[in-house]
C-alpha cells in the first residue's frame, strides 16, 4: 500500500487563488492540533475553492493535521466525487462530505466548515442544558447556536437535510453526542470561531466540575454581548488574529520534523 506522506508541491499546476486557499487551510489543521483539538486522524476541515460553487478541498484520511500540507489536500465536488487527489492509496473519510458538503451546498456564504470530536466538546454534546453562558467567551453564542441530535456516524445521506435545518443560519453547531462544529465566510473566521466555541466548552466543564454556585448574567446583558460579539458588528474575527497564527506556525514548523504546511 502507497501510504507515502511525501508530496510533490502543485503550487505551478493550480491558480493562485486555489493555492491561497489551500495553504490558508492546510494552516487551519495546523492550528486545530497545535490548539489541542484533534482526535488521531479523525475529523475534517474543508474550504470552498475561490472561483468555483461545487468544488471544496479536503483532507486525506490517514493522516495526522500536523502532517497535512497545502499539496496534500483533495479536491472534491459537494457529493464527495473525488476531483484531484496526491499519488497515494489514502482516499477521504464519507462523512466528511455527508456533513460538510451539505453545509457548503446549502449555504454559498460559507467557505470554510470546521468538525472536531474534543474531550470538552463532546462533554457538553451530552450536556442536555447544552452551552451556557458562563463566561464572556461563551456569550458570544447565545441565540447565535444550533443543536443537532445525534442519529448515528454521519453516513447517511438522508441527515444531510436535518443537519443544514438544525445549523439554521448559525455558524456554530453542537452535535449532540458527537462533537462540535463551526463554519464562516472565511478559513480564519471558521478557525477563530471554533477556538472560541472549544474555549467555551472548556470553561464550562471546569467550572461545573468545581461544583461551585454558578453566576449567569442577565438576559438583557446576554442579548447586548451576544450582538457585540457577532462578526459583522466590529471587525470579521480572524483578520487580525490570523497573521499571528501563522508566524506561530512557521516558528514551531522549523523544529517540528513535519513538511511546512505551505508546501
């Protein structure tokens, strides 16, 4: 079996924008390890491809998001149909298309869907008072959050429907059970977003396990926060943060072993 993670670089075989998108999301999966969000070579991220409504770029199912570079990602159509892909007996996991491309396909505002299956996530997926507003992070999502019953692996294609109708118009999803997912109208807003979600969950498991009296603000604080927090009311999250995130990646990737993910 051809399980090679070395891969030629395409940069010269695909356009520009494409080779953007694919070094932005190959950092993304950078980021979601370095962050602690991964589960062994489970989960996905995909982006849309600028330019083009049905094509979105994936990762190879096999291996690990520090390994992942911007030359390793697949190409697929929104029903999973494999475009391009590197030289090698690594194919794509079903589910990562049953969940995003439904996603993509039904919300052209989105470029970027983010899934992970974290400790704290899945904690608070069983939780049945879901995501509480304890902290300021996690205020950000009140009214601005959608909740998805667990029906099993995502393999059937019929879930599709029920996963975009519970998402709504939120970029922000829990999945009962399951784990956690974000998506935005850019890689760095998806990824920033999901930081904030995990962060979030985090806090709350923490904080209940201390088994301390809890304080919530009030609802008309949580409504004012929650509005000051969206990304459209201040600045699109992940402009200013990205450029940081990425000079962390390339200090890390001198030492790491790994291929850059720009390659």
């Amino acid at each position: 079996m051809n399980y090679t993670t070395d891969f030629k670089s395409i940069r010269a075989e695909v356009s520009a924008e494409e080779w953007q998108a694919r070094v932005d999301l190959a950092a993304c999966y950078r980021l979601v390890d370095k962050y602690g969000m991964t589960d062994l070579i489970y989960n996905h991220i995909t982006a849309r491809i600028p330019g083009s409504k049905d094509h979105l770029l994936i990762n190879l199912y096999g291996m690990l998001y520090k390994e992942i570079t911007a030359s390793s990602l697949v190409k697929i159509d929104v029903e999973g149909e494999i475009v391009w892909k590197p030289e090698t007996d690594y194919g794509i996991n079903k589910s990562g298309y049953v969940i995003h491309g439904a996603i993509h396909k039904a919300r052209p505002d989105v470029a970027c869907v983010l899934h992970t299956h974290t400790r704290a996530g899945i904690a608070v997926s069983a939780m049945k008072c879901g995501l509480l507003p304890l902290s300021q992070t996690a205020i950000r999502f009140v009214g601005h959050i959608g909740y998805h019953d667990y029906e099993g692996p995502a393999v059937d294609l019929d879930e599709r429907e029920r996963i975009v109708s519970d998402l709504g118009p939120h970029d922000a999803l829990v999945m009962r059970n399951h784990g956690l997912l974000t998506c935005g109208a850019t890689i760095q807003q998806a990824f920033n977003t999901m930081y904030q979600l995990e962060l979030s969950c985090r806090s709350q498991v923490d904080a209940m396990a201390a088994r301390a009296e809890l304080v919530m603000p009030g609802e008309n604080v949580l409504a004012h926060t929650a509005h000051l927090y969206q990304p459209g009311t201040r600045r699109p999250y992940g402009v200013l943060e990205w450029p940081a995130m990425l000079r962390l990646l390339e200090a890390g990737d001198r030492h790491s072993g790994y291929p850059p993910y720009w390659h």
